[in-house]
C-alpha cells in the first residue's frame, strides 16, 4: 500500500487529504487507522509536506530522504502468505517445486535500499536463479534506476530508463519496476503515440523460461505533460473511431434503403 501511495502523491502534487487517499484507494472507512499506518511509513522513504486545510490537511510527496533506510525482515507468518499465493511456482519463470526442484525465496519486488516495504503487494516468492539473476539485473542499473525514478509520471520513468539503455535490450522486469504499475505493459506502448520506435522480443532461455525486452530504436522530445498529451491522444482517437463507425452505420443504411 506505501508504493500505491507514493504513486498517487506523485499523480497530485497539489497534494491530497487522507480521505482522499482512502477514496482513490478504494478502501472502507473502517480501513482509515492502517491507511495512517501507511501514509506514516511513507516518511520513511520521503519527505512528506503536510498543508493546512482546516480539519483536513493535505499531504504532498517532497523529496526522496537520502539517508539509509531502517530495514527489518520478513515475519514467518508474511513469509508463509506469500509462499501460500505462489502456489508452489516461481512468480517470475513459473517453474514448480515439485516439476522442477526449485526452492523458492520471498523476495521484495522493489528493494529496500530504494524504498521497498514489507507490504504483501511488495513480496513475491522466487526460485534462486531467478531471485539472483534479479539482484545482478538491479545492480547493473542502480545509477539509471535512481535517475528515472524521480519523475511522477509513468511514461516518463519508463522513456527515459529506455533513453539511458538506448540501442540495447532493457529487461522487462526492469520496465515494470520502474513503473510501478500493473499496466505497464500499455504504458510502454502508449510512448509510440509519440512517433517513438520500439522493438519487443521474447526469448526462451536454457532453462524453459520465456522472458521479453524492449528496445529504444528512436525518439523525440517530451511534451509538456506527456501523460496527459497521451490520455487526450486517445480521447481523440476514440473519439474519430466513433465518428467514423457512425458514418458507416449511416451510409450502410442509406444503401440498404435505395435497395429496397
């Protein structure tokens, strides 16, 4: 729930009273007390500017702290929920501990060290080979990662992590780390709204498992809200594929009356 929150502070910089996280989470109003919990342990990570508005003040995302983040670890109980959800399968190669012989290890998808939680939403159950090729894949790109992490929009973070890996093949996984989001597969694609050229390719590794990259084969400049120029480039769209579908029912049944 910390990284649904950052996100959406990142969405409203003019910032957002507690009942409107609540609201935009789709949480109960008796789930209140561990949405504080939450919105508390975003200080953790950043810098949290609380606003004056009454009886209702609103809280804007600062600036990312730059000390060392406190960890702790992984309760057993937190660990066994999130081995239960995997079902006995790797969530990132789905190779099987009982096909296979894979032991699996919780894993935080977002690492600590760059502001990752405990949350369940954060933890997911790895075989070895995929939990270490995953830690030499983040350390290579920990310099680009804390560069493009600093943008608040989705499309962005996920350009410019293309800019900086230019003419090369960037992992998947690191796109929907970068993006933080469940779609970001749509995301990705949206960028070519913008004329940008990008290559996708799946690859089946040694081991049976299937795995797919992006490659930034051109781009152009940014507008000046690129989520935004994309969500009216498809309200646009939308809008000329209902005109035309309109004009085609019309001149269907024009034709058919001239017929009979």
């Amino acid at each position: 729930m910390v990284g649904k929150i950052v996100e959406l502070l990142r969405q409203h910089p003019e910032g957002l009273t507690s009942g409107e996280i609540r609201e935009k989470l789709c949480l109960a109003a008796h789930e209140q007390s561990q949405l504080d919990r939450r919105r508390r342990d975003v200080r953790k990570w950043y810098h949290v500017i609380v606003v004056p508005n009454g009886s209702n003040p609103r809280y804007r995302l600062g600036e990312k702290r730059t000390e060392s983040v406190s960890r702790t670890g992984i309760n057993g109980r937190l660990r066994a929920t999130v081995l239960h959800a995997a079902r006995g399968r790797c969530q990132m190669c789905g190779r099987s501990v009982a096909a296979d012989g894979v032991k699996l290890q919780v894993d935080h998808k977002i690492p600590q060290a760059w502001g990752g939680t405990n949350d369940l939403e954060n933890l997911w159950a790895l075989c070895e080979e995929c939990n270490h090729g995953k830690k030499d894949l983040f350390a290579s790109q920990v310099d680009n990662v804390k560069i493009v992490m600093k943008h608040s929009s989705v499309h962005v973070r996920i350009g410019e992590l293309l800019k900086l890996n230019f003419g090369t093949w960037v992992p998947s996984q690191l796109i929907e780390f970068v993006a933080n989001r469940d779609d970001w597969k749509k995301r990705t694609r949206e960028l070519r709204y913008l004329g940008w050229k990008i290559g996708a390719k799946r690859q089946k590794q040694p081991n049976g498992r299937v795995t797919s990259s992006y490659m930034l084969e051109k781009f152009g400049e940014w507008p000046s809200d690129p989520s935004g120029w994309i969500q009216q480039f498809e309200r646009d769209r939308a809008k000329r594929n209902r005109t035309r579908d309109s004009s085609d029912d019309q001149s269907h049944g024009s034709s058919h009356h001239a017929a009979t």
